[in-house]
C-alpha cells in the first residue's frame, strides 16, 4: 500500500479530471501595470490638446485672414471697363494724384481744444474706405483699401493683392464691383485698384511729416475679415521713422498702439483732424504672442504713400526698382531628394526682354544662387536683387540637366 502510493504522487500532474489542482496566479500586478499606463497616455494626450488649441488660437491671430472662396456664376473676372479704357483715360491725365494738404501739429491731448471728435472723425471717413477680396488659386484673402478719388481709383497694400487672379470691392453702401489692378510695388508693400465707379467719397490725405510722438490716430478697417468690417480703433503715435524689417528690407514706418488686426491691412490710420496720414501694413505679435506682444501695429507714411502711388497711376510701376527678370518657387524637400536635384528655386518664368532670358536661363532651371547668397526662395531672391541698382551685373549659378553652369546677368528695371 505505502509503495502504491509513493507510485502514485511520482506521476502526479497537479491534473484532476478536468482542471489543474494548483490555485491560479494572481495577475493583479500587471492591471495596475496597465492601469499607470493608461493614465501616462490620457496625461499626454491632454498636454497635446492643450497645446493644440494654443497653436489654433494662434493661426487665427495671422497676419492675412485666408480662406477658401467660391465665385458665384455672376462674380466674374474684372472686365475690361477698368483696363485699359478707364484706367487711361483717368491715370494718363494727371488728375488721379494724392493732393497732400498743409497738416497741422497735432493738438496737446489737455486741454482738448480744436480737432475733431472721435465721432466726427468716423463719419467723415467711414464712406472712404472699402473692403477688399482677393481670390487666389490656394484660396483667398482680405484686407482694407482707401478711395483715392472720386472716379475709382483705391490704395491698398501689395500683399493684400498679390498673386490674386480676381479682385473683388465692396463699398459702404454694400455695393461690389470687380477691381483691375493699376500697378503694385512688393517694396514699399503698397498697390493701387481701379473699379468702375463716379460717386466715391475721396479721403482726404495730410503729411505726415507734421506727426509727433504721442499725436492722437485712430483706425478703420476689418479685422479678421469681412464680418467685421468698418472697425474703428484709437490709440496714439507710439514712435515715428521707425525702421522696420519686412522679410529682408528695411521700410520706415509710423508705429502705433492703435489695434491693428489681420484684415486692417491697407486701412487708413488718420489723425485727430480727420487726415489720412498713413496706410495700415503690419503688426508685431500675430506668431510671437506667446510673450504677450500687444499694440505694435505700423503703418506706410503718408509722404511715402503719395511718392509710390502717383508713380503707379501715372506708369504702373515704381522707377528704379531692379529685377533679374525670373520668377519662381521653392523647390521642395521632396522634390530634391526624389530626383536628386539640388536646393534652389525653380524658375516657373522669364522675361522675354530680360538678360536671363537672352542668355538661355528657361522654365524649369534651376536657380541656386545669386552672388555669394545661395537662393532657396522667391524672398530671399528679391532681397538680394533689392541690394544691387538697376545695370548693375550679378554672376548666377543655374542648373539644369546635372549641369551647373555660372552667368553674369544685367539688372533690368522693374517694370511690373
């Protein structure tokens, strides 16, 4: 019997009949294992939706409001009624210039005598300024432009416009028309519209040069867009001449804590007698807020203001500006690892009238640099030109086909 047993625990399994006789392992380790994980994760995902929404409230605070935008069947591409007819009878005569008048030293804000009120100054102006639509093949933008003259002519800014295959305006009085674009110059960030209209309330424009630090203005325009449009914003002269860098080159520019949003661009900043003494252009802190950056807005002189726009209306075109005579895009990253192409911009036009093009540069070269500066985009391409005068002669390097090949082209006139 003691033998029959000793037999029996050597072959013992742990088995009896249908399940193991041994207690099951207790797994309660590896829950709470699982459950710290999961709260790791539910804890990131939370800081990434945070920061999320900060870099979503961030892209609504951009400079240019763009979006999508879908014509109607009647929304039409700009007749010829502006161009050329219109814009020749009207440019080519002389009348369509800014008249600057004698602006008087702004008033001491105590004691508050002379001027205007804040109310006065916007019902003498809120018929002069229109709203701007600009569409373009990526989508649309908007911004804010300023009547010229009674017969149709409207400034603006050159990045309000640029690049736009329909312009579209829209009046107080809820009127739109299509807009035929007069001339634009990149530099000084200005462009003139023409529409095809004879009852406009002209604004009324003073110098600038008269300003003084701490002068009253205010501000009209449509910041964020068009559902906000005919804002009024005041503040004062925060500083004058101030030399500021745009992508690459220097403007001087009036600077004010009046609120200036994506949207007010081209918009008038007016003084306390009415005057539009400066276009709306830019301000400081749409990608930088995260320090708080608030009331650096600046805005386009009215002395440079007129020196451009009477060129633009009288020639279409600022004298003395240089241009290599290409144009062209970034040349991606994957582009130039797919085929093995190096870093520059790729040329999409050329000048049939330029150098480049008499000395063989063509569509699809690529451009790798002007000078010593290597050029990866159309930006870096104009601040380089921009430091050479018209005739004057720059060594390139293109290429094309696994060539390289060095040229000296000549600086034309930029002539739009």
């Amino acid at each position: 019997m003691n033998d029959r047993n000793c037999n029996q625990n050597n072959w013992d399994d742990s088995v009896y009949g249908t399940g193991n006789t041994k207690p099951p392992k207790s797994r309660g380790g590896l829950f709470a294992l699982m459950l710290i994980l999961i709260i790791f994760l539910c804890g990131i995902l939370a800081v990434l939706g945070i920061l999320n929404i900060k870099l979503f409230h961030q892209l609504r605070q951009k400079q240019e409001v763009e979006y999508p935008i879908t014509f109607t069947q009647n929304e039409t591409v700009p007749t010829e009624t502006c161009l050329p007819e219109l814009i020749g009878a009207q440019e080519r005569s002389g009348e369509a210039s800014i008249h600057l008048q004698q602006a008087p030293k702004g008033i001491e804000n105590v004691p508050t005598e002379g001027g205007l009120s804040l109310q006065e100054i916007y019902t003498q102006n809120i018929d002069s300024v229109v709203s701007i639509t600009a569409l373009r093949s990526s989508g649309g933008a908007t911004g804010t432009g300023v009547v010229l003259t009674e017969d149709g002519f409207i400034v603006t800014n050159a990045h309000v416009v640029e690049n736009a295959t329909s312009i579209r305006v829209c009046l107080t009085d809820n009127r739109e028309l299509d807009a035929a674009l007069v001339g634009m110059d990149e530099v000084s960030d200005l462009a003139v519209l023409c529409i095809d209209a004879q009852d406009l309330t002209a604004a009324q424009f003073g110098s600038s040069e008269s300003l003084r630090v701490g002068d009253t203005v205010v501000a009209i325009g449509d910041p964020l867009g068009v559902e906000f449009r005919g804002t009024y914003t005041n503040g004062i002269v925060s500083a004058i001449n101030r030399d500021v860098s745009v992508d690459g080159r220097s403007m001087t520019l009036i600077q004010t804590n009046a609120a200036l949003n994506a949207g007010n661009s081209g918009g008038p900043l007016i003084n306390c007698y009415g005057q539009v003494i400066g276009i709306n252009t830019m301000k400081i802190g749409a990608f930088t807020d995260a320090a708080g950056v608030e009331g650096l807005g600046f805005a386009i002189p009215s002395t440079t203001v007129k020196e451009i726009v009477d060129q633009l209306i009288a020639q279409g075109y600022v004298s003395g500006r240089p241009t290599l005579g290409v144009e062209g895009d970034t040349l991606s990253l994957f582009y130039q690892h797919y085929y093995r192409l190096p870093a520059g911009l790729i040329i999409t036009e050329v000048d049939r009238s330029s150098d480049a093009y008499a000395k063989g540069v063509r569509d699809g070269d690529i451009l790798m640099s002007v000078g010593e500066s290597r050029i990866t985009s159309a930006d870096q391409l104009q601040q380089e030109i921009l430091n050479h005068q018209v005739g004057d002669t720059v060594q390139v390097l293109i290429y094309r086909d696994g060539q390289q090949y060095q040229l000296d082209l000549t600086l034309a006139e930029n002539r739009g």
